[in-house]
C-alpha cells in the first residue's frame, strides 16, 4: 500500500477528499503525513480526526527554507513516503525537498496551466474577464507551477464572481484528485 503525505497551509478540503478516499478504500493508499506551515489552519484538525500523524512547523522560527525543507525531508523519509501531494501548501518548494523527493511531488492548482500561476490565480483569471476556467494537476519542479501537466479538467463561467469558481473549482479538484492519485500509484 502506497503511502502519501500531504502538504496544506489552510483550509485542508483537499487533503479531506483524499483522506477520505484512503479511509473507505477508494483509494488503496494511505496518508502517513501531513505537513502543515501554518500553526491552527483548520486542516490541523482535520488530520488529528482522520488519526494522521502530522508535522506543523512555523517557517519564521527557522533560519532559511533549506532548514525546515530538511526537517520536512527527515519526516518524510521516517513516514517511508512514496507520494507527496501539494494541496494548497502556498510556498514555492526549494531544492532541498525537491531534490530529496524529485519526481515524487505533484500539484494542484486552481487554472489550466500554464495560464494564470501563481497563489491568486482565481481573481486573475476573473479580472482577465476568461470564460473557460480550469484545474490543473501537475509534477512540482523548480519553476513557480512550472512542472509538466498530469491531468486537468475544464469548467465553463461566464461571471465575475471569484468566490464561485473556488466553488465550482473545488468540487471538481476533490474528484480529479483522488482520481489522478489513482492513477499515479
Ligand atoms: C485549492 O483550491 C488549490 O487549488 C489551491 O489552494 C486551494 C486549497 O484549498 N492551490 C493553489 O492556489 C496553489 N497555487 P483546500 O485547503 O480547501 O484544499
């Protein structure tokens, strides 16, 4: 049985989906690890009522992103991890982690890649006034969303409304997650 981490710095529904999947067979895996950078996101809590083990560290009390990348790794590599899923961990992945876990890391992310990077993808792609929105899936290498495309699924909107197409965004990112985790393992 494969076994996950997953990486979130706030709500955590993505993380629930998958640890949800990995609860009821869906998905024949399971979450050894969360990592958290942000001490009492709600997704803290979520893992404690799935029984996951889980690293929250806050990244000001260390001295640089290689630091706590290397505590990050330790975790890891205790937990035996096979799969890192990045969902909705809002820092830029170093070349600690990267290069402890390359190949091993994916993303999901909130646009049809490469259009619209970065953490307000959403409210840009909505100011550009776009109709055919999207979720992307994609491998995590040095470039800021940069890495090459697993799986992504298209929705049209024709509104100005951000906080609907994070809705409708995030039912279809739960489903083509655990979908695409399928997949990979
Ligand atoms: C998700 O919608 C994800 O696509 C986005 O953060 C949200 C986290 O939601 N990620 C990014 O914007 C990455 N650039 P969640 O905490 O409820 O899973």
């Amino acid at each position: 049985m494969k076994r996950l981490a997953v990486f979130a710095s706030g709500t955590g529904s993505n993380f629930q989906a998958i640890a949800q999947a990995c609860a009821d067979g869906t998905l024949d895996a399971r979450v050894a690890l969360l990592v958290c950078d942000k001490p009492g996101a709600p997704v803290v809590e979520k893992a404690q009522a799935f029984g996951i083990e889980s690293f929250v560290f806050n990244p000001k009390a260390y001295g640089s992103k290689a630091e706590y990348e290397a505590d990050i790794v330790k975790k890891l590599d205790a937990q035996k991890v096979d799969l890192v899923c990045l969902a909705g961990y809002m820092r830029i992945v170093g070349e600690v982690l990267l290069g402890a876990y390359d190949g091993k890391i994916i993303n999901i992310h909130p646009s049809l890649l490469p259009a619209f990077r970065g953490a307000h993808a959403v409210e840009e792609a909505v100011a550009y006034g776009v109709k055919v929105y999207g979720i992307t899936i994609h491998w995590v290498n040095a470039d800021l969303d940069g890495g090459k495309i697993i799986a992504q699924k298209a929705f049209e909107y024709d509104g100005d409304d951000p906080a609907e197409v994070h809705r409708i965004g995030q039912k279809i990112e739960h489903k083509l997650y655990v979908e695409t985790i399928k997949q990979l393992i």
